[in-house]
C-alpha cells in the first residue's frame, strides 16, 4: 500500500522510499498521473515515459522534437484531460506511477486506491515550486536518472535568486479567452509571480475558479497577467481590463505558453522558465528552456510581451 513517508515533504526534504519493489531504481515504463507528473518525468528521463496523458498538439510536439509516438492513456489523478482508463494503464506494464502537484488527502486516497487496485507503486511528488529542486532529485534517485540530479543542481541557484527579487506590482491572473477564470493566492497556477513578491490579488478562495467581472473590478489590480494570447488581443482596448480606478492605465502582460506556459498550463516544472524570466529576462527564460527540454528541442525564442 501506499505509504505516505514516500511524499516529498513541501519543504523540501527528500523522503526516503522504495525505487521498485526490489529496492533498485526503477528500469521500465513509468506513467504520470497527470499533464504535470508528465513534463517532469520527460525532463528528467522522456525514454521511460509510458505515454501523455493528454497528447500535446502537433506544434508543441514539433517543438519537443520528439514524444509524437507516445499514446495518449489519459489522467490517472483526475488533473486534466480525460480519465485514464486502469485496464489499459495496466496493459502498458508499468514499473511506477508518479503524480506532481497538491499533496492532499483527495490525492492520497487517488494513489492509494490506484496502487491497490493495479498493484503497481504509486509515487506523489510535491508539485510546490519552491521544492523543484528535491523534485528532480528524489524523481532521478527513483528511477535512477542522472539528468534528474543535474537539473536539480541547476535549479538551486535560479530558485535562490528568484525568491531574493524585491516586491512586484499587484497582478491578476486572467485564464481562458474571457479572462474570468483565474488562480487564488496560494495555488500552483499563481506561484511563480507570488514567489518573486508579486501580490495576487484573487483572495477569498482556492486553487482555480471562475470569478465575476465585479470581482475583479474590485480587486483592481495593477498588471493582467494572461497566457492567453486572443484574450490579449481583445483586452488590449477593452476599458473594463486596462482602466484602473481613479483613471490611471492597467499594465497587460502576455507571457508565452508554448511548448507549455511560463507560469502555469500545466503547473509543472515548466514554470521554472517563468522564474527564469523574472530573474534575467528573456535570454534566462530561453536558457533555462533548453535546459529543460533538451538540446533536440526547437523552441525558437519565445519573448514575454507587455502590451501597450
């Protein structure tokens, strides 16, 4: 069963676990939960991931350059995409299930009830981003990956430079093509700008949820952070999102979101480029980019835009 020493406490601390039922690291297929758990273990070792649970677009995969032969099996942890299918899950042999994000009791009871139920070892890895670090480390010990303990060194520094950046404006995280949609301080969708001293604005509730027109209205913050870029566009002149109270202009920033978003879509190891951008700009966040992907990546340069 599943135990729960074997979650990566969220300060950091890697825990001790199993590798495999032997005790050695994990040496066969290993399928993530979720979009997350996916982009960290193809950071870490894309030749052991058993499929995506939901398929990139022929773009994003052009520009991984590689992963277009991997099956979609779909989310085993409820966290995107459609429901995995455990007899199909089971048909791939797995070694291991690894899950990145919120470690929750909703999330136990999920890895606990998969691993029963398909007798393969279930793994939660926190997904906070100030632990990315001991992520990528406890991942390459698990299933023996020296890349993973590469990254992890590589992170250290940028993560330490990241939280010393001094306070930053008020933000609003606009989602979706309306923007109303939106992270709550303290989700894993907003961390990137609230660890560099970004105040969020979106309070009084948790992860993501819809919100009203009202609500923002009121929260009247300085910058709209989108992903979004036809949301972007559409904001860009419309008076409701770049007019604060009392007359002055709200900032809009579009932060890229290919091959997967700078602060979030999907919150994984991928927001590390947003915390690359924060700290150097644009030639950081490219860097850190390759790094992360791979030297076979085609990632073009991707720019941060403030809109005017």
């Amino acid at each position: 069963m599943f135990d729960r020493r074997q979650v990566i406490a969220g300060g950091g601390a890697v825990a001790l676990a199993a590798c495999s039922r032997s005790g050695s690291p994990v040496t066969g297929r290993i399928v993530a939960a979720g979009p997350p758990a996916a982009i960290l273990i193809w950071t870490v070792a894309r030749d052991k991931l058993a499929g995506w649970p939901r398929k990139p677009s022929p773009k994003v995969l052009a520009m991984l350059g590689a992963g277009a032969d991997l099956p979609e099996i779909g989310a085993v942890s409820q966290s995107g995409g459609r429901a995995a299918n455990l007899e199909a899950i089971a048909a791939l042999k797995p070694e291991l299930i690894v899950d990145y994000g919120d470690v929750t009791p909703q999330f136990r009871e999920i890895a606990e009830r998969t691993e029963a139920k398909l007798g393969v070892p279930y793994r939660l890895v926190d997904g906070q981003l100030e632990a990315s670090a001991s992520a990528f480390a406890h991942v390459a010990k698990l299933i023996g990956a020296p890349r993973g303990i590469e990254l992890a060194n590589a992170v250290r520094p940028l993560l330490r430079q990241w939280r010393a950046l001094p306070g930053g404006p008020s933000f609003y995280y606009a989602r979706g093509i309306d923007g109303l949609e939106t992270g709550f301080a303290g989700s894993l969708a907003t961390g990137v700008l609230e660890g560099a001293h970004w105040t969020n604005v979106a309070t009084g509730g948790e992860s993501l949820k819809r919100v009203s027109r009202e609500a923002v209205a009121a929260w009247d913050p300085e910058v709209i952070v989108t992903l979004d870029r036809k949301f972007a566009e559409s904001a860009a002149s419309d008076p409701f999102w770049r007019q604060r109270r009392g007359g002055a202009k709200r900032r809009l920033l579009l932060l890229p979101d290919l091959p997967f978003g700078w602060i979030d879509r999907p919150p994984s190891v991928n927001r590390l480029v947003g915390c690359a951008w924060l700290v150097g700009g644009d030639a950081r966040a490219d860097a850190t980019a390759h790094a992360l992907y791979g030297a076979q990546a085609r990632l073009g340069m991707a720019k941060a835009q403030w809109i005017p």
